[in-house]
C-alpha cells in the first residue's frame, strides 16, 4: 500500500467506544497507512434493536451507507451491517467489530462477498468479573439493606446482632455455572480471598481454572455453593437453567448472582425462593428482557428492603473495555493489510 494511497476506513463509534477511540488505535498501528473518517452512533443514549435481518445495532442503514461509501474498511460495535449495507457499498474488505458476539453484521451476506469479519471476544471479561465480584460481596454483606436503612436516616444498632449480619468470602463454597474467560477471571478472585471454588462446565478443558474443583453434576453445584454465580452461554440447552427445582436445592440463605444473561434464569422462580426467605439474597446485572420490565418482582423486593442488589446491565462497561475493543479491530485490521491472519476471525453464521 503506497503512501499517496491509504486504506480508507470508516470509524462507526458510538457514546461507549468512541469513535476517536478507533482513529486513535489506527493511527497508532498504520500512521498514514490508513486514513479514518468518523461516524458516532447515538447508543446507548437511544437502545440498540433490531435492524432488517440483525441484531443489537445502532443507527440506520441509510445513515451507515453514506458514512461508508468509498471505504474499504469499516470498524464499530454497534454498526448495522445488513445485506442491503453490504450491497450499496461493494468496495468494503474488511470489518472489524469490537465485541464478543456481532449479532449486527450479517455474516452470511459478509462471507458471500469477500468481506473480512473479524471480533474482539473477551473485551469486557475483566470489568464483568470484577463488576461480579463486587455485586456478589454486596449481596454476600447485605449492603442493599444497610444502605437503604442509612438513606431512610435509621442507624440500627440491631444489624450487629447475629441473625442479621453478613458473610464472609472466605471460606464459601462459591459454585461457578460456566467458567469462560469472566468465570476464569473470578475464580482466581474469589480463591486469593479464600473462598473454595467449585466449577461445572462440561465444556471446559481439564486444567482450565486450577483454582477451582471441578463438578460433573449441575445439581450438586447448585447444593453445595453458599453463593451460585451464572457465567455460561445463552443456548436453547441454558435458557433457565437456573429454575425453581435447582434454587430449591440451594442451601438456605445462599446467595445467586448473574452477570451473564438474563435468560439463564428464571426469575420469577427467584423472586419466589427469595421472599420465602430460602436465599439469602440475589444480585443481577441482567434481566429476561432489556430495557427491564419495571413490573419485574425482584424491584418490587428490593423496593420492600429485600437483599437485592440490581444494576442495569453494565458489568462489561468500563473504560479500560471500550480502549481494549478499539485496540483490538485496530489490531486486526493491521494484520488483514499485512497480509496476516486474523486472530480473531468470524464466519458464518452456520459456522461460526
């Protein structure tokens, strides 16, 4: 690629990865061997959705197709790359997509034409696990309950007596359901601070996570674990697999955590084991459906002084996630013009 000539690439950035955070990455790698025009897309200011054939984007198709005219490479998160997108601009090569799952690009229609699709998997696994870790140790010490008593003006002296005061880590049987690169990074955690941990995955290679024995049988980790934490794939063979027959062999007063997906879980089953006062306590970060149903019963106990502890779906939001993903394409995309293999490629979707 000669100087006078630089690959053309469109930035689609949005208002978490920005899109000066792709420029910035590129330049750093290609200098002038690249020259990169910027597009911000509107989420998560506006929610992500559907657009024609994909998943989880942000902007339009119109709006992305006279961005990307011209262009032979494209970098984003959230961009709509659609058939039609793909149609109106038969020049692209390559793009790069900074994040785990590019549910937004049709990778059919991208693979059909010759484009290079490639992601960031595990951008966000340290901000999810850590984010995990601090909602398993608030609900684990019931800070929900004593925040709310303090933003109420109570000082209650009673919360020192024995029968209302919280656990320690150390010392817990923390059972992992799934131990990807989140679940690998909290059980590391969660064993320097004590804690036994236990991990069923029958995925998972021997040797994965050292920290941490492994369970053969899903309803031996759910009886054995003080806290149950959710990290594995949403599938039609995981779609609530944390249901009402498995909470009820919890120990009482044991504590579930999801920072996964929302629908691992069966809430409602949740709610009820909660209010019974079967767990201990609950601490989510994501919900069956997004934006969350504010008639959902677990904000109703929470509302109640219940140990909840709720947050709206950002465990993977950090700003070291949104540098790591810009730094991850910009990467790629060095490699795709020096003719190297991806480190990261995507195909498609019967394939992927």
């Amino acid at each position: 690629m000669s100087a006078r000539s630089p690959f053309s690439v469109l930035a689609a950035g949005d208002r978490f990865i920005k899109p000066g955070f792709f420029r910035e990455e590129i330049t750093d790698r290609l200098g002038s061997r690249a020259e990169v025009a910027e597009l911000e897309l509107p989420w998560p200011d506006e929610p992500f959705g559907g657009i024609a054939e994909v998943g989880e984007a942000s902007g339009t198709e119109d709006e992305l197709i006279a961005a990307l005219r011209g262009h032979r490479g494209l970098v984003t998160q959230l961009a709509p790359v659609t058939e039609r997108v793909l149609d109106a601009v038969p020049e692209l090569e390559f793009v790069g997509v900074g994040r785990g799952g590019p549910v937004n690009i049709n990778l059919d229609a991208a693979a059909a034409r010759g484009v290079r699709v490639v992601n960031v998997p595990g951008r966000n696994s340290v901000a999810t696990a850590e984010m995990t870790l601090a909602l398993l140790l608030a609900a684990l010490r019931r800070l929900p309950i004593l925040h709310g008593s303090l933003l109420r003006r109570e000082w209650r002296g009673d919360f020192y007596r024995h029968d209302e005061v919280g656990r320690e880590i150390a010392g817990s049987t923390v059972g992992l359901l799934g131990a990807g690169a989140v679940g690998q990074h909290l059980a590391r955690s969660v064993a320097a601070m004590g804690a036994e941990v236990v991990v069923y995955d029958p995925y998972l290679p021997d040797g994965a996570v050292p920290e941490a024995r492994r369970c053969t049988d899903l309803e031996e980790l759910f009886s054995i674990s003080d806290v149950l934490s959710v990290h594995a794939r949403l599938t039609p063979e995981t779609e609530q697999v944390v249901n009402a027959k498995r909470i009820a062999l919890m120990r009482p007063g044991a504590i579930v955590v999801n920072a996964a997906r929302g629908g691992l879980v069966d809430y409602t089953a949740l709610a009820d084991a909660l209010a019974a006062g079967h767990l201990g306590g609950v601490a989510v970060d994501v919900f069956p459906t997004e934006p969350v149903d504010m008639s959902l019963r677990l904000l109703d106990l929470a509302d109640d002084g219940a140990n909840v502890v709720l947050a709206p779906h950002v465990a993977g939001a950090s700003r070291e996630t949104a540098r790591r993903a810009a730094a991850g394409v910009a990467e790629e995309l060095r490699r795709h013009l020096d003719a190297e293999a991806a480190l990261h490629p995507v195909g498609p979707k019967a394939g992927a």
